[in-house]
C-alpha cells in the first residue's frame, strides 16, 4: 500500500535528538569522531549540543532519563532564531484539539519560552522546546 504525503499545517521547529549520556567527554569524543562539531553547550553543566551537517544531536548527562525526541519552534537547524513561526502554546492547543496526550504542558498563559512533553505510542519521549 502506498502512503501519500500531505502537509499536516503543523511546523514544530527545528529537530534534534536528545541523547541521555552517562559521560558527556566520551560522548563528545566518539561523535567528533564521528563528525560532528560543537554549536553550543557547557560539558561542565551536563550538556552539549553538535552538528553534522542538518543533522544536530544534544547530549544531555543527568537531564533526561531517555533518549528524547526535541523540536524547538522558533529555531533553524543552526539554532537561530526564526520569523513567523507557531508558538508552544498554539502547538499543544491544536495537540489537545487532536487529542493527544501530554506528560508536561505549557503555561497557556505565559508568553516565551515554553515547552510539552509527550510519550509516543512505543514510550519514546518527544519535547516540543521553545527558546524564544
């Protein structure tokens, strides 16, 4: 059976996978190795972020129990600021409207940074993080 793309009318931001490392230096190293290059981050306060071309990976030490899958409204892929995108809020408002689930909501009444998190239906996390 073939599955025909359409757009959902939802963008969740820049993508990223959130890896829950047990030694942040180790992990550094074997994704340099790898290819990737730090963008941001402290070690020191237990996180990083890098970037292999589009793709960008977070490693987290004592900050997640799990993996997580993380969008951030508002972000490109270099983790700039971008216009005109759709807020946290309006994101989880059309989420429930869905019906889906949350594990963590957004203040509905706050402005700025925000963020959910859901659990998909295999337990994987996903952590919709708005910066801006």
């Amino acid at each position: 059976m073939a599955i025909e793309a359409k757009e959902s009318g939802m963008e969740l931001g820049a993508f990223s996978v959130s890896l829950a490392v047990k030694d942040i230096e180790a992990s550094r190293a074997f994704y340099e190795k790898l290819g990737f290059n730090p963008l941001m981050g402290d070690a020191a306060k237990g996180w990083l972020i890098l970037k292999n071309g589009t793709t960008v990976i977070g490693l987290f030490q004592g900050m997640f129990e799990r993996n997580t899958l993380t969008f951030n409204p508002g972000w490109s892929q270099d983790a700039h600021k971008v216009q005109g995108f759709t807020d946290v809020r309006d994101l989880q408002s059309e989420l429930k409207q869905r019906g889906v689930a949350f594990m963590l909501e957004a203040d509905a009444s706050s402005q700025g940074p925000a963020s959910f998190m859901l659990m998909d239906p295999d337990g994987n996390p996903v952590l919709v993080d708005q910066h801006v």
